[in-house]
C-alpha cells in the first residue's frame, strides 16, 4: 500500500518541515494500519495547514458553525465501503484533512505537550473520520476515542 498526501500551507504560524510532514504520514498509515485498510495498492488525501480565520469560514461555509475549530474532515471515497469492484490499479481518494495551526499552538500550550503531538493527534482523529469513524453518538464517540489511543501508542507519542 501507498499513501500519497498533497500538502497546502495557508498559514504563518508554524513552518510546516519534513517533520511535520512526517508525522502526519506516520500517523495516518499507522490508523489505516490498525484499521486494515490496504485492499488497493494507492491512497490519495489532501492536508491543509490554515488560520483560525479560514477554518472558521470553512466551518461555516460546509458545517453552518460559525466558530474555529481545530480540525476538519472531507471524505471522498469511504475506505470502509466494499472496494471489491475496484481493480488494484484503482487509486482511492480519502478526501481532505484541514488543521488550523493557530488551534495546534494553543491546545498544544494548554495540555503541556509539543505542537507535533497535537499535530499527529488532530491528523489521527481526521483520518479515523475520512474513514467512517464519527463522534456524534456516545457509543461512536467511545469507539472513535479508543481508536485515537490506539494510534497514538502505536507511533509512542504520548502526553
């Protein structure tokens, strides 16, 4: 399996490095991974770095919340779905992750942990929702938060 990420930095708040880029690549095979997720031998998805401005807009614009968040989730293609009539030269599109790096700063500084933990974490909880997971039931909700523990002790970056 191969997982292509296109980055898109909109922001001027953290200089996005290979090690940033890293982390959201580690993060998002080790959730795949643990998912097993690897019928197709390519994955696609985007991953934006923007403001609190532009994700707020965002939120609004597809979620009608007019306030910041920390991340977003597109879905295109449900990982999860039968992809039995897709061929192994098939390319899936997992859809788009978009982080706001001024929201990775401050949650950062409030739990006492580095901009990359969040970063990784935030990363962890879109790929689980680009993969069907969501939050809105209690049940899921449990679900989705043992899934981001397991992703986060997989990679060894704790709190």
């Amino acid at each position: 399996m191969k997982l292509e990420i296109y980055y898109d930095d909109r922001q001027d708040f953290i200089e996005i490095t290979e090690e940033y880029k890293n982390i959201v690549k580690k993060t998002v095979e080790t959730a795949m991974r643990i998912e097993k997720i690897s019928k197709l031998p390519m994955y696609e998805l985007s991953v934006s770095f923007v403001s609190n401005d532009e994700i707020k807009q965002l939120n609004n614009d597809y979620r009608q919340v007019d306030s910041e968040t920390d991340v977003l989730s597109f879905p295109m293609d449900l990982v999860d779905e039968d992809l039995s009539e897709l061929c192994e030269t098939d390319i899936l599109e997992m859809g788009d992750i978009v982080l706001s790096t001024e929201r990775i700063i401050s949650q950062a500084e409030e739990l006492g942990h580095t901009q990359l933990r969040e970063t990784s974490y935030l990363v962890a909880h879109s790929a689980l929702h680009l993969m069907g997971y969501d939050h809105i039931a209690e049940e899921d909700k449990k679900e989705m938060r043992k899934m981001e523990k397991e992703v986060m002790k997989e990679l060894k970056i704790f709190k």
